[in-house]
C-alpha cells in the first residue's frame, strides 16, 4: 500500500509527464489521446490511480477532456481504456491548459 506522501510525488511525477506529452502534441493542438496516456504512463500505476490523477488534472483546472466524435468507431480494448465522468461520458482527449 502507498503511504499518503508517496502518492503526491507519484501525482507530480504523472502531472509533469501529461504536461510534456501534451507539449510533444504541440501540432495537433496539444490534444493527447487517453488511452495513448494510459498506455503509456498508466504502467507502473492502478487503473483507479492513473483515472483519478487525470481527473484531479482537471479538477485543478490544468486539463480540459473532451469526447470523441465517433466513439463508435472506437475498438472495444481503445474505450476500456478510455475515462467516464460523472455523467458516464466516455472522455477520450486531453489538452493541457
């Protein structure tokens, strides 16, 4: 079990390597897809541990997440690797803001 303080510095390792993911996406808008993230950030970490430091990046205000225009057109493992809110829409970006 990770104690308290090792979750923070685990959190601002993540927050610093969304940031340069989202910088490295400069071209197409800085957008970044989630499961690209997941796949590969999400390794050393939970499921529930890399969705919640996503979701306190834009609880924070430092990420906006959005949806995809075709989730449909989504393979089935690509939206298992997507993130829901609250309201059960399957966010599938992320822009740094």
């Amino acid at each position: 079990m990770l104690l308290r303080e090792e979750l923070r510095l685990i959190y601002e390792d993540f927050k610093t390597e969304v940031w340069t993911a989202t910088q490295q996406a400069g071209s197409a808008g800085g957008l970044v897809a989630i499961p690209d993230l997941r796949r590969t950030l999400g390794g050393d970490l939970a499921r529930g541990d890399f969705d919640a430091f996503v979701m306190r990046l834009h609880a924070e205000g430092h990420v906006h997440l959005m949806s995809h225009v075709d989730p449909e057109s989504l393979a089935d493992q690509t939206i298992a690797d997507c993130l829901c809110d609250d309201t059960g829409l399957l966010l599938y970006w992320l822009r740094w803001l």
